[in-house]
C-alpha cells in the first residue's frame, strides 16, 4: 500500500485515463446455493471463470492506456473486510469520484454495509478527498455526474427518499443542477446508469419507460421536465433502448472517450448498433459469461477516478 498525490474527476466527458477495480478473490467463493440471492446474485458463480473474465476485463482497459489500480492494494485497517464483500466487485455503486472530491454511499443495511468503509479508506490513500458521506440512518446506493453541470438521482429501491432531498442542497454546492428521476421500484431499475448513459457531448442512450416523473432542480426552483425534450433543447440526442437491450445493460457501459465505449457484446440490437456506428461511435465488446452471475454491467465494476 503506499499514498499517491494523483489527479481526479470523472465528471467532465474526456479520455478515461485512471480506474480503480477489485477482483473478489478473498470473498467469491463464499456466495454459495444457500446465500446466492442474499448476496444480490443472479446465480452462483462459477468462481474461476469469474476471475478469468475480470482479469480479461482489466487487461482490455490496459491495453487502451488505461491505468488500473487495484483496490487491495491501497487497504490497510480494512483489509479483513474483503473476505466478507463479495459485492465489493461492484464499485461504482459505492461512489462516485468527482473534481471536487467522492460522494460515497451508504450501502444497503446487511447486504452490502460495510462497502462504502473500505472505499472510503482506499480513497483515503490514493489522496482523494470525501466530498460527502451519509449518515448511518441514510440509504444512498449510487448517482451519475452526467456533465460538469449535471448530476442525475434515480429514487430506486436502494435509496431513500427522504436522503435523496437532504443530499439536494448539497449536490447543488458543485454542480448547476441535479435532474431527479421517480422510476418503478424495480431491481433491474437500481441505479442511474441502468436507464440512461453518455456517450458522447452531443449522444446518450436511454431507456424511457423507466421516466416516470422527471424533475429538474436548481438552487432557484424545481421543474418537471421531459428528459427528452430536455436534452434536445442542448443538442443531445437520447437514443432509445427497447426492453431487452435495457434488461441486457444496454444503458450501463464504460465510455472510454467520446464515441468510444466498451460494453458487453449481448447489451445491443443490431438496429442499435447501426444507429450508433451511423453517429460515429466505436463499441468495444466483451462477452461476458461468469460475470454475469453478480447481476452486473462492466461499468458496475469500475471505479473511473480520472478523465483528462
């Protein structure tokens, strides 16, 4: 373990330059028939193949110039912990790395508790500030910073509602606005990215069922909006996802740089990938296997620290 002085923020959508992952080597094998769907997985690992298919997906993001860093290697008084986290794998539900320092969650009660102390001592030691944390009474489990100027919160059934309105004021301290999504209370609706994304300045992708209510929030005023219309008015053109492609993780890919994005290759329709690839956008594709098990995207694995 050792103290990095290091440069940080994700939130401005430029080349993916620093990550953070853990492969779960000290806990996988402890999600078992017996405790699969409490630990929130689809299925029971197969534990070697899991492993191999991390490995591969940290290999991919080297060889496009990304460096990563390995979370187990900057844990100290939290160390024992990893034996018990399977779910640790899945780091950017726990935060979110912005210029202005981490907002870290506060992971759901039983499950997951317990994840958020172990990155917050990691991000300690990489020299990242905590910009904000919740109270023990609170239940935050992830946002996205869309933009510089804007960050999404989805009420899913991992948050609380009224957490989500203490945190607003906050929010507002760094970014312009905060866009606040009602969604259906629904597992595969958990977080931001499983229903909208950035690819670019000018694209996203979106999934526009799961916009039940939409609200725009400002220091001045709080607005229901169309998402669409919203960011049309910016020149962003949301594509549209059907149900399948978002049951696949179509919204929740890691974009490497503007148009360039890795993702699981079963994630898009061919009518979807040929919308893209006519936008100019590049996607890398991994096919998963044993990942799948966790439930979760290769964004879902990936702490992004710096863009620049």
């Amino acid at each position: 373990m050792s103290n990095l002085n290091m440069e940080y923020g994700n939130e401005k959508l430029a080349r993916l330059r620093k990550v953070l992952l853990h492969n779960p080597v000290e806990s996988l094998a402890s999600v078992t028939l017996s405790n699969y769907k409490y630990h929130l997985f689809n299925n029971v690992p197969k534990v070697d193949q899991y492993h191999k298919e991390h490995e591969q997906y940290a290999q991919l993001l080297k060889a496009h110039d990304v460096e990563v860093l390995e979370l187990r290697n900057f844990v100290g008084k939290t160390k024992d912990l990893l034996a018990k986290l399977p779910n640790l794998a899945y780091l950017n539900d726990i935060a979110v790395v912005t210029s202005n320092g981490a907002i870290l969650s506060k992971m759901c009660p039983g499950t997951r508790a317990g994840e958020e102390v172990v990155v917050k001592e990691v991000l300690n030691n990489l020299n990242i500030p905590i910009f904000h944390e919740f109270r023990d009474d609170d239940e935050f489990e992830g946002c996205m910073a869309f933009s510089p100027r804007t960050l999404i919160i989805v009420d899913t059934e991992r948050l609380k509602t009224s957490t989500i309105e203490s945190f607003f004021q906050k929010a507002l301290e760094i970014f312009e606005e905060v866009i606040y999504v009602n969604t259906p209370q629904e597992r595969r609706f958990m977080h931001a990215d499983m229903i909208i994304n950035r690819i670019s300045e000018q694209l996203g992708v979106y999934f526009p069922p799961a916009f039940l209510q939409t609200f725009l929030i400002t220091k001045q005023k709080r607005v229901e909006i169309n998402v669409r219309e919203f960011f049309a008015e910016r020149n962003i053109e949301l594509i549209e996802l059907n149900d399948v492609e978002q049951q696949n993780w179509g919204c929740s890919f890691v974009t490497l740089e503007p148009k360039v994005i890795i993702h699981y290759d079963i994630a898009f329709n061919n009518q979807t990938k040929k919308r893209l690839q006519q936008r100019g956008v590049d996607v890398i594709e991994f096919h998963p296997q044993a990942l799948l098990a966790g439930g979760g995207s290769l964004r879902c694995l990936t702490l992004r620290l710096w863009r620049a």
